[in-house]
C-alpha cells in the first residue's frame, strides 16, 4: 500500500453532512442536499482542485475550501444561473442554500403559495400534480382501480 492511500478518509463530514471519501469530489458533494454533480465540478475548479481526486485525500485545508465555496458561490466566480435560489421572492436577492436551510426555505414557499390560493397553493392542498403533468392515469392514490367483475353464482 503506498502512503497516499493510507490517508484517504473514508467518510469525511462537510456542512453537516456524511460524505463517500472514496468518490471523486463532485460526486460526492453531489449527496449534500442542495448540490448537484455540475455544481460539484463547478465548485471544485473554482477552488482549483482536480475533480477527479478522491474526497478523502483532501486536507482540512481544501475541505473548508470546499464549504466555503458551497455556501458563498459568488466570491468564487460560480455563475448565478448555477444556483439554486434566483430571484428570492422574500428578498429578491440570488442566493444558493443547502442541506436543511433549503427544505425548510421550500416548505416556507409552499405555505405562502397555499395562503395567497395560487394555482401551485392549491394543486398542493389538494395533493395533486403540480407542474402540469398528466392525472388522468397516474398519480392516483388509494388501491387499485380497474373493472369490477360480476359475481359468479
């Protein structure tokens, strides 16, 4: 076993999440709630890491490169339309949230959409489809649905 392979982490903690170490570094920042594999390479070129080294033969140095760069994308040069809040309703200012912070943001949009009885509120009260897929085959709920057969006597 050569040395760099005793150091490789196998599970490294980056913004409050379990990471693959043995994963090349986009795809395992992928499995941060938030970050996507695109994202993930635009994240590790923009802090000069090779996105085909493995995550657990980062330093601590790099790693906190690394989530720095997550949570402020714009000191980095990541593009806007790379992020995942544009144009924030409340504030209007482009942002890119992750892990807990975004589902509770998510779930805070579908409450106000719900409230002012927007098209996308109330598809969402009523459980049904919201993007203008199809319901008349799918997405039913309950059990299964075909035709009643007479009873044999």
């Amino acid at each position: 076993m050569s040395a760099q392979q005793k150091e490789t982490r196998l599970i490294v903690r980056l913004l409050g999440t379990d990471l693959d170490g043995t994963k090349h570094v986009p795809y395992a920042l992928a499995k941060i709630y938030g970050v996507g594999i695109n994202f993930g390479y635009a994240v590790a070129r923009a802090v000069g890491i090779d996105p085909m080294t493995r995550l657990g033969q980062l330093t601590d140095q790099q790693l906190a490169l690394l989530e720095d760069a997550i949570t402020n994308p714009g000191k980095y040069g990541i593009p806007t339309w790379m992020w995942n809040r544009r144009r924030d309703p409340v504030t209007g200012k482009d942002t890119h949230l992750v892990g807990a912070e975004l589902n509770l943001t998510m779930r805070e949009d579908i409450e106000r959409e719900k409230k002012i009885k927007s098209w996308r509120g109330v598809r969402h009260m009523l459980g049904l489809k919201v993007r203008g897929q199809r319901t008349r085959t799918t997405g039913r709920k309950g059990g299964p649905v075909g035709v009643a057969r007479k009873a044999t006597k």
